[in-house]
C-alpha cells in the first residue's frame, strides 16, 4: 500500500504558496507525493495595524504551527525570517532550502537626485525603517502592509518616493519593477532569503525526503544570525539585521541593531575561519552589546 501524501501547510498568499510549491516540486523529484494545505495566518487576517502593534510572537507562523500540532498537517513551510528564535514545544526544523537573494531592495516612484527634503518610504518593518532613517534622517516612514501586490499597487498610488521589500520575495514571483535598486548597503533580517520546512519532533525520521532538501551552508548561516537575534533578546519585528555569507576561506558577517529613530546603532563585521562557525552568532552578539547595543536594546524594550 503506497504512502499517503504528506500534507504541507503554508499561508495562502501568492508568495508562500510559491515557496510551498518550490518544496512540492522538490518533493516530487524524490518520488514523494504531496498535497498543499493552506491556512490563513494572524498576519494574514490583519493587514492593516503595523506588526510591532500587534506584539505577537510567531504572528505568520502560529497557525500553522497549531495545525502541526493539532495533525492537520504534516510539514510547514516558512519564510524563514518570519520564524520566532524559539520553537513551540514539539516542533523542529526538518530542511533549510538553498538560500534565495538576501538583499533589502527600494522600490521607487522617483530617482534620488528628485526626491523632496521630507519624502516619505513605505515599509512594514522597523529593521528597514531604521536603517533608512540613519542614511536618510530628513526622511518618513510609514506603515505599508499586505501581501506584496497589495504592497505594489498601494506604492503606486501614493505619493511616497518609494517602499522597501525583500528582494527574494520579488523575485519569486516575478514582480521586480524596473525602478528598482538592491541596498547593498542595508543589513538584511536575520535568515531574510531562506526557505525553511518543518515538522513534529517525534516524526522527524519519517520525513527523510524532506530532510534531504537541506542546504548545509544555508542551514549554518541561518542558524548563526538567528542565535544572534536571539542573543540581542530580540524578536523578529525588531530593528536587527544579520547576515552570514560563505567566503572562499571562511565566513563574512555584517549585523547590528538600531534605534527606531536612527540615530544610533552599533554594528559588528567581521572575517571567521571555516571550522570557527559554530560561534560567529555569539561572538558577534557579545561584540554588539559591548558597544552600544545593550544601551540601544533597553531602549527599544521601553518603547
């Protein structure tokens, strides 16, 4: 009797159905049936209140957690930047996907040389708020939420000079405007670009296909800039970029955290052998709060 096929639970808007079916297919190359189960997230059905203000852990992820819990399905697939640093009971990783583009990217409606002294920047997320703010401290940001259509044409009828996006998710579904640039210089979320599936604990060993969807140096960046989100004690709304990207010799790691204003920040960068990876999250957390970042985190817990 053939195996049934494994349920995988994703969030119903065009990106994660993409990146749900980016598994399926994979899947499917291992000769493994599968079947897309989507549910609607907390996010989902509130697209309108900044996600800071809603101050809910796991805010796109907590119902598909329950419905892995609850055996409504078999596997999740996330956004991995959208996880919180800590598991629900009973849940683990099973499969890092290979890692799409990492980059923050403006959308824009004028080039920069026309923008006026007080432009305003649509962006759902105080990470990319804050750093636009310490580039440019005469400009606004406003709250832009919705999935990335929605993102698009509420862009197109504004008056903002642009918007910010993950460059992967653009790109996923084929939505990259002409006027668009990639902001090298912005620190990404920690795990912005990966793909990330996973299961219930006690059935990992049943899941060896899945497992065998693992990309090695997608699963050790990722684990290294979220244990330094985790180690900043912060969530996945707050203003921490990380990013741990393979070198011919090692690793380079550039993160920091930020004030909402902009003002201040406190980044760290720097070189790692190969064999040191297992401690870049933590060295470079240690590096952060010594130098500003402790003072900047106690600020951002009051506010």
């Amino acid at each position: 009797m053939s195996n049934p096929p494994i349920r995988i639970g994703t969030r119903s808007s065009p990106l994660a159905l993409w990146q749900a079916q980016l598994v399926q297919n994979e899947l499917k190359k291992e000769q493994v049936l599968s079947e897309l189960i989507p549910i609607q997230s907390l996010g989902d059905q509130n697209s309108t209140q900044p996600l800071y203000e809603m101050n809910v852990q796991g805010i796109f992820t907590k119902a598909l957690d329950q419905a892995l819990i609850d055996q409504r399905i078999d596997i999740a697939v996330h956004s991995f930047k959208d996880m919180p640093t800590q598991f629900p009971k009973g849940i683990t990783i099973l499969a890092v996907l290979e890692r799409g583009p990492a980059s923050d990217l403006l959308v824009y409606t004028s080039k920069e040389k026309e923008w006026p002294e007080s432009a305003t920047l649509g962006t759902s997320s105080l990470r990319r708020s804050a750093q636009w703010k310490s580039r440019y401290p005469q400009h606004q940001t406003t709250t832009l939420r919705g999935n990335v259509q929605r993102r698009l044409q509420t862009l197109k009828e504004s008056d903002w000079i642009g918007a910010l996006f993950a460059k992967a998710g653009l790109e996923r579904i084929n939505q990259i405007p002409t006027s668009s640039q990639v902001l090298e210089w912005m620190i990404p979320a920690p795990a912005q670009g990966a793909i990330c599936v996973v299961g219930r604990t006690d059935e990992v060993d049943s899941f060896a296909a899945v497992k065998r969807l693992n990309c090695e140096i997608t699963f050790r960046a990722t684990q290294q800039e979220r244990h330094f989100l985790r180690r900043l004690e912060g969530g996945c709304t707050a203003p921490i970029g990380a990013l741990l990207r393979p070198t011919k010799d090692g690793w380079h790691f550039k993160g920091g955290v930020f004030s909402l204003d902009g003002t201040e920040k406190a980044v760290y960068e720097n070189y790692f052998s190969k064999e040191a990876w297992e401690q870049i999250g933590e060295q470079a957390a240690q590096a952060v709060l010594k130098n500003g970042g402790a003072a900047i985190m106690s600020e951002l817990k009051t506010k």
